[in-house]
C-alpha cells in the first residue's frame, strides 16, 4: 500500500506563497522529488499564505527516507532555511493510500483536520474525496488526521470541521511537463 507525505510548513515572516523566490524554490522541490518517486507534489496554503501544505505520495516510509538523506535534499533544505520555520515544520507519512490520478490530486482546495480526542471531524458538503489515517512514525495517542479534497470552495456552514486551504502553485499539476525545471541557487 501507498502512504500520503504530508509536510505543514509555515513560511518565516514576511515570506509568503507569493514570494517568486519561494514558489521557484518549491517548483524545484516538485521537479526533485517527483522525478524520486514517480508521484506528482499538490501545494496548498492557508489563507493568509504563510503556511504551505504539501502532499505527496510514497511507495513506504523507507523511499521517502532514503530521499531525505539524499545530497539533493539537504541541499534544498539549505535553500529553504531563509522562507521556511524548520522548526515549526511538521513531516507526517500517512496510512492513506495516494492516487497518483486520483481525486486529490484533482482538488482545488483541501479540507484538513488532526484529532487527538474523540468526536466527530465532518468534511461538509461538496468533497470529491476524503479520507482519514494516522502518522506511521508517531507514538500511539498522536491522532488522526483528516483529508478532503473539493474542486471548489464549501459554502462555509454546518458540518464542516476541516479547514479548507486554496491550491497554489499549478504548475505542479503539469506533472512531468516542459515546465518542470531546477532552479539554481541565488
């Protein structure tokens, strides 16, 4: 079975996704680690545009591993230290199965939630796909965590306890296009 990578990575005032030099550095993040995986890298950010929510898939824990100890990857943390809180980042692999074409990846917004106690988390009306798991790494008691995908914005109202993030960063759904390029260091 497949995971589901989800990285919360919070964005260091005044960086926002609307900084070129942070959207280059994820085009390059995109291009990396999609050629390591074969799986296709979905940004979405919260609304103010200070955190970035990325997910992608692996095959297992250990592929995603092997990458993070790559040359390449500690290199494009080092890019990443002055428009990332590395601190603040959360890395989680999920017990989710990833669709390289499924309706995630199709999804224009993301509905997310984490639960540490009991209850219900409702995506609301209008998903095209949802799904819950939990952190393969994390100690017992570390939650569940709640995803839904949706091709346009909920109406806000009952039933939705996820919080919804825009999709930024579209050329990451030209998988494997003439787009995808690395991008030096400035």
């Amino acid at each position: 079975m497949t995971i589901t990578e989800l990285a919360i990575l919070p964005l260091k005032p005044p960086h926002t996704v609307h900084n070129p030099r942070v959207e280059e550095l994820f085009q390059m993040v995109h291009k990396r680690q999609s050629d390591w995986s074969s799986y296709p890298v979905l940004y979405f950010a919260d609304e103010a545009g200070t955190t970035i929510y990325l997910l992608s898939g692996w095959e297992n824990v250990a592929a995603h591993q092997e990458l993070m100890k790559s040359d390449g990857n500690q290199e494009m943390l080092g890019l990443f230290q002055e428009y990332i809180d590395l601190e603040k980042m959360k890395l989680r692999h999920l017990d989710i199965p990833f669709e390289k074409d499924g309706r995630l990846v199709e999804a224009e917004f993301l509905g997310y939630a984490s639960q540490t106690e009991g209850g219900e988390v409702e995506a609301g009306e209008g998903h095209t796909w949802k799904a819950e798991g939990r952190d393969l790494e994390e100690e017992a008691g570390s939650g569940t965590h709640h995803i839904a995908a949706y091709t346009q914005a909920p109406v806000d109202g009952t039933g939705h306890s996820v919080k919804l993030h825009k999709r930024v960063y579209h050329h990451a759904r030209n998988f494997g296009s003439a787009l995808d390029k690395d991008i030096p260091s400035t």
